[in-house]
C-alpha cells in the first residue's frame, strides 16, 4: 500500500479558528456496550489484563482516515486539521507505547446520509468503506448525535473489526474525544461503567476487580454526564463514602480539558488489546521511520524583499519525503497562517494578495507518515521575507515564453520542473540534442509550472526550447546525468 498518494495543490486562508470543546447539541460519547459486548467484557481474565506486561517495545497501529462530505462534495473536515488530529493522538498515547500512523492518504466520502448519520447508516458506511487491515476513522458532521463512537473488538462492522466516528466540531486539538473513543476500540470502559447495575463499585476499592471498569487505579465514578472538575458534589456510594470521581482520565465524562491520561491498568489493557484482539493491524508494516525534520529554505533567501505581483519558494527534497505543507504568517502574528499550501514538489508560486511593506516568515514542514504535525505556531527554521511593491522580481519581468528548469543538472531517474512567468507562458517546449533536433515537445496547460520526464534520455546536455516550431524561442541548455 502506498503510504500517501500524490495529492492535488490546494491552497486556501486560513481563518482563525476559535477551538470548541465540544458541542453542547452532541453527547459526549456514543459507543455502545451492548449485551452481547458486556458479557465478553465481563468474561475477561481482568486480573491478566491489567498486570501482563506486553514488551516494553512500540505498537503500531495503521489507520486510514476517511473523510465525510455532502452528496455535493462540500463539509469536509479541513486536511490540516486531520493532519493535526493524528499528531495530537500520537502524542497522547506517547504513555502507553503505541504509535498510530497514516498507512494511506485520506479516503473522500461524498454522501450525505453518512455525514448526518444515525446508527444504522453509520453501520452501513463502515461495513461499506471500511479498510480491513487498518484502525478506520471516519470524520463526519454529525455521528448518530453524539460526539464521537467506536466499536469494541469483536464487535460492529467489517467481520467485527468496526471503527471510530468522530463529529468535526469534536475533533479539534486538546479535545479529549479522539483518544477517548480510540480507548474503547482497545476495549476499554469508561470509568463509570456499571455504577447504575445493582453493584456499583465502592469509594474504598473493596470490589474494584469486580465491578466498575474493572480498574484499581481509577477512583469509583458514577458520573456519566459532562460534569466540571475538579468534583464538588456531595453523591455517596452504597456505603456511605464520599464519591471522588478523577477527572484526568480520558475515559471519564469530564469537561474538556480535564482529561488527559490513561492509567497504568488502562494502558496495560489497550497493549494487550491491540496484541490479542486485533492482530489483524500487524498486516500493514510501519513505513520506514523519518525522524522530525527541518527542511532547508533555499529562495527567498532570509530576510529578502519579495515583489508584490508574485515570487517563487523554493526548498531542498527530503528523502523519503512525499508531500509538504507550506505556512506563511505575518511576524508577530503566530495565532494563524495567512498562506497554507500542500505539494509534493519542492516549489510554489506565491500569488497571493500580501500586504505591501509588511514582514512574513515562511517556513515548509515535511509530511510523514510518522510526523503528520502542522503547528502555525512553531515557525522554528524559518525565514523572513519582506513585501516590496516596487520591484518587480525575476518572475514578474521575464518576458512571454521564459521559464526556469531545475534541478539542472539532473538524474535520468528524477522529475525535472519547469517554472513560468505568471504573467505569460509559452504554448509549447521542445526538448532538442545538440544538433537542433527534436526529442519531445511538451504542450502547456496553462499552470504556472510542470514536469519533464527525463526517463530514456541518455546522460549528456541537452536544449530545451520554448514557442511554436517555426520560431527560435528562447534557449536553456540543461545537463542530464
């Protein structure tokens, strides 16, 4: 499987987003233990779960996202923000030793009964859409009124390997429903699971391994409603013990943004979960590993002054590396990008309006599979441009028919780009030997740049030429090696 398709350049503004909790028309979760589940749960050796110690090296887990629209293709979940979504679970289970990563690109839905679903349209969309050997998740607008659900193992659709729905408006950074449901999906409760069934578990622990979630070191909970933290109420157990609920964990009911761990139990369970109920997930291998990189900058060089009407970036290839998001952000104004772009080449024209005389930093960020985090926040590495409307730049004054070509020299093996003025471009390039004569002719489509695929070619310097047939053109000699 490919681990991200190439995708198309999509630019847009960035608006400043205000982060919701949660909202309050949705409940804070709608995973369902059902009868069937219940009995399985509670058949398990709790005992086993909690104390065996699977090895202390990492767990992986592939995941695809799918992403849910309108019949008419509108309402997705922005891809930055799904992006951060994985970044943000990677960080929260950084405790338990499991890392998630994206085993594809993001998969597009165009339905609108599944982005307003109920359970059994939700049923339907999984067992319909789901990837078999990958944790799914689906973003939608609205999942069966809740904030987000997710099937236990052996349970829901696909032979029982199910998935996670998630509402947009809940699935922002520092909101707790993602890793919450992934929790359920790893088999585990929330923390107040049975107190209504005759045998609520006591203040003092006496029957943790019995009742409740099972857990020791989750305090006896009988909150399953958002509720503040820390608790201030006066409800008791059938003992007569003071409840005193702990609203750092992700499985309870607390308000964002109480929860934010997993207990030691927890985190045992969820190890053995993924080991011993979804093997299934071994089938995608982890891609190879790319640690957290700084891309190079290369033009605008640091601290230049840029044209108004339009200017090239441009960064050094990551190997390994298949796609980049690009940021530009006013200095001194970190709260949004005011240019986001994604490529998998190593260029972008920048056309954009852009205040005359103001500074922006720019910078590119390599998208792993690993490392899928696009932070506006954290401009480290990169570099300072100034907009200066009197000049008029390389781009802006070649004349009709010019264009750049790099990498030059390059390999038989590589993609070489072809840059245009914005301004004007020519309707034809011909590639030519030495003796003026022609090896390929490359018809443009209008863009500001495309590729030259030197594949056959052999190594020696070639003439690439612009304009029709009949006319000179203008000239750039390039070296294929």
């Amino acid at each position: 499987m490919r681990i991200l398709l190439k995708t198309i350049l999509s630019v847009w503004i960035l608006i400043p987003l205000m982060i919701k909790a949660q909202d309050i028309n949705l409940s804070p979760c709608g995973t369902e233990m059902t009868p069937e589940i219940r009995n399985w749960y509670h058949s398990l050796n709790h005992d086993f779960r909690k104390n065996l110690k699977i090895a202390s090296g990492e767990l992986y887990i592939p995941v695809i996202i799918h992403i849910v629209g309108n019949d008419n293709g509108t309402g997705y979940f922005p891809k930055d923000q799904a992006f951060q979504l994985m970044c943000e679970l990677n960080r929260h289970f950084q405790p338990v030793n499991i890392r998630f990563f994206l085993a594809d690109t993001f998969y597009y839905i165009n339905n609108s009964r599944y982005f307003n679903h109920d359970w059994n349209d939700g049923y339907d969309m999984m067992q319909n859409n789901n990837v078999p050997t990958v944790m799914n998740v689906y973003v939608v607008q609205n999942p069966a009124d809740a904030c987000g659900y997710a099937y236990y193992p052996g349970g829901g659709p696909g032979n029982g390997r199910g998935g996670i729905a998630l509402a947009k408006s809940c699935a922002r950074p520092d909101n707790s429903t993602f890793p919450h449901e992934v929790g359920h999906y790893l088999s585990l409760p929330h923390t107040f699971d049975n107190w209504n069934s005759g045998m609520p578990e006591f203040v003092d622990g006496t029957n943790c391994s019995s009742a409740g979630d099972y857990f020791c070191d989750t305090p006896a909970d009988f909150l399953d409603f958002r509720w503040n933290c820390p608790y201030t109420g006066s409800q008791t157990d059938p003992n007569g013990d003071l409840y005193q609920p702990d609203g750092s964990f992700f499985m309870s009911y607390s308000i964002e943004p109480c929860g934010n761990r997993f207990s030691q139990e927890q985190m045992d369970a969820m190890r053995l979960s993924r080991t011993l109920d979804r093997p299934y997930l071994n089938a995608v291998p982890p891609p190879a590993y790319f640690a957290e990189q700084t891309v190079n900058l290369v033009v605008p060089n640091n601290n230049a002054q840029v044209p108004s009407s339009g200017f090239m970036l441009r960064w050094n290839k990551i190997p390994g590396v298949s796609e980049y998001a690009g940021l530009i952000t006013p200095i001194n104004s970190y709260v949004f990008a005011t240019v986001k772009f994604y490529t998998t080449d190593t260029f972008y024209y920048v056309n954009q309006f852009l205040e005359n005389g103001k500074n922006y930093k720019w910078k590119v960020i390599p998208i792993t599979p690993y490392y899928p985090c696009i932070d506006p926040d954290t401009m480290t590495g990169s570099f300072n441009f100034t907009i200066d409307g009197s000049l008029t730049g390389l781009e802006a004054s070649l004349e009709a028919g010019q264009f750049e070509v790099y990498p030059n020299p390059s390999s038989v093996s590589t993609l070489m780009t072809i840059s245009f003025s914005w301004h004007s471009k020519p309707s034809a390039l011909h590639l030519q030997d030495l003796m003026g004569r022609t090896l390929k002719t490359i018809e443009t489509d209008g863009s500001n740049a495309l590729t030259l695929d030197l594949s056959g070619l052999q190594p020696g310097c070639y003439l690439l030429r612009s304009g029709k047939a009949e006319e000179k053109g203008y000239v750039k000699q390039i070296v294929i090696y």
